[in-house]
C-alpha cells in the first residue's frame, strides 16, 4: 500500500498542516477543497494511520502526523530540489560547482560570495578547496575543481588559462618583540639574513627548484597560512602576509610592519586569476562567481588603507 504514495498526497498534508486548514491548503495548491480532502484521507488510509484530528473547528496533527510530517516535507523538498536542479541543467548551469582558493584570497569576500551564490544557485552545490601556491592550482588540473582562484606562478601549466581578479596586498612584518621590528629605519637585506624568513611551502610539484619571494638563507617552511600567523605572533622569524589577514594585529600592534631595502613601501601586490581548462570554461555558475569576486578588490583596498592608517 505504502508503495502508492503520491507526491500530491504529500504536499497536500505539507500544505495543510503549513495552512492551518484544508480549505486553505486547497487555495495555496490550486486544487479544490474536496480533492485535498480526499488525497490526505487516501494518504492516511495507506498509512494506516490518522494524520490529523478532526475534532475541532480546525484539523490538528496527531501525534503519528507530528512525526511523519519531518519525513513528507524532506520527500517534497528533495523532489522540488531534483526539478531545480535538471531545469538548471537543461539551462546550461553546471549540476555542480568545484572551486579551489588560494588561501591568500580573503576569506570574508569568498563567504559572502557564498551566500549570494546559495541564493543565485540554490540547487547548485559549491564544492570548495583551500589551497597554497601551486597546491591550488593541482585540482583544477586533475578535474577535482572545474575553476581556480589562484596567485601568480612563475610558469602557468598550458592547459590553463586565466583572467584577472583581484590584487592582494602583502606586507613584510615581525611580531613587535623581534628583533627586526625594532630597527632603526629602513631594513637592508644583509640584515634580514640574519633571521629566520617563515615562508608558505607548495604542497605540489608546479613550483619545485623556484624560490617565491625568499629573501634570507634562513627559512622555515610551512604549509600553513594560519600556521605561519602563528609563528609570526609568536616572534619565530619575519615573512610576508595578507594585509587583510593582519590589519587586526598591525592595528594593535602584535604584528609590525618592516621597511625593506628595495621594496616598495606600500607592499607587494599579488596578482589573484580565475584559471580555467581551455576544454571546460566555466559555465552560468562559475562565470557568475568569478565576476562576483572581482567586487571583492575596492572593499579590500578600503579596508586595507584603515588598516595601514591604523598601524603608522
């Protein structure tokens, strides 16, 4: 008997119970009051069981209805989920979207552009990895991500291709209590080397033999964005962060921004790319998450420039 449920059995009970009556739920779907009736007695009798008392002036769940009406509405919403999703199929929008970030890229901008993506593409699922270097590159590469927000590398794989997103600033800073942070004026490198320079290691191959941004023959290496935050509070060398990352500390004065010979004083700047298969560009979804990100640059920079005021 169960076997013959029907999804408008189902919305009927959703509805009536969302409605407060049948003859309500009959207005919210379209259907006669009569025929609503009837499909919730149908549904009850091939439950076996009463789903609403009827004893009042209005229907109320019986406590068998309470406890079936979680399972109704999950059947209802999946149903309505699957429909959403194939008619955004048959309209070109990817039944999935895999995105890998660079973990330079601020973490704020992807997550409200999260949130308008779940309501731009609310049967789109957003599969999302946060990687380093070339790290972040290697899924996009091995179909794990069909779309990549990436930094610079010195030589981009030839199955890629790439547009412009973002700019990140980077600054060189010590923890207030290193030595560095104390020194007299501008930086020159012969001091730097004498310190331990934290630098973030590529978890891949796309990188080996090249040296991004070392400046001191004495490095530690870590895989770890929030991992080399740490070490830097914590007075274990000098490196280079994410303005956007550090403003908090520069403003209060955990972290301390260093003046290096030959770099300019405003910072570096990190070109940040939407990288892509030449094969499989990005459909609906993706293309409207990278303009998306591209808004991302004038709050940063605003945001940024408070920082840098705060901290001089």
């Amino acid at each position: 008997m169960l076997d013959g449920v029907s999804l408008d059995q189902l919305r009927s009970f959703v509805a009536a119970v969302e409605e407060g009556s049948f003859s309500a739920a009959s207005r919210r779907l379209g259907r006669a009051q009569s025929v609503v009736s009837e499909l919730i007695a149908s549904l009850e009798s091939q439950m076996g069981m009463a789903l609403f008392d009827r004893s009042g002036r209005y229907p109320k769940l019986t406590p068998a209805g309470t406890v079936l009406l979680a399972d109704a509405r999950s059947v209802v919403s999946g149903v309505d989920f699957m429909k959403s999703r194939a008619r955004g199929m048959a309209s070109g929008i990817e039944p999935e979207l895999s995105v890998v970030i660079d973990v330079m890229f601020p973490l704020a901008a992807i997550t409200e552009a999260a949130k308008d993506f779940r309501e731009q593409f609310p049967a789109t699922p957003l599969r999302l990895y946060v990687e380093a270097l070339g790290g972040a590159y290697q899924p996009v590469l091995d179909g794990r991500a069909s779309l990549g927000v990436v930094g610079s590398l010195p030589l981009m794989p030839s199955s890629l291709t790439a547009e412009r997103v973002a700019g990140i600033s980077l600054v060189m800073v010590a923890a207030r209590e290193h030595p560095l942070a104390t020194y007299p004026g501008i930086v020159p490198r012969s001091e730097l080397s004498r310190h331990v320079q934290l630098v973030l290691t590529d978890r891949s191959e796309l990188s080996a033999g090249r040296e991004l941004g070392v400046l001191s023959p004495s490095t530690w290496r870590l895989a770890d964005l929030f991992a080399k935050h740490a070490f830097l509070l914590n007075g274990l060398g000098w490196g280079s962060m994410p303005l956007h990352a550090i403003s908090e500390d520069l403003a209060v004065g955990r972290l301390v921004r260093l003046e290096i010979e030959d770099l300019s004083a405003g910072g570096m700047i990190l070109p940040m790319s939407a990288v892509y298969s030449l094969s499989a560009p990005p459909g609906p979804a993706g293309r409207w998450l990278i303009e998306r990100l591209r808004e991302c640059p004038s709050k940063q920079r605003e945001q940024e420039q408070a920082a840098y005021a705060a901290a001089r």
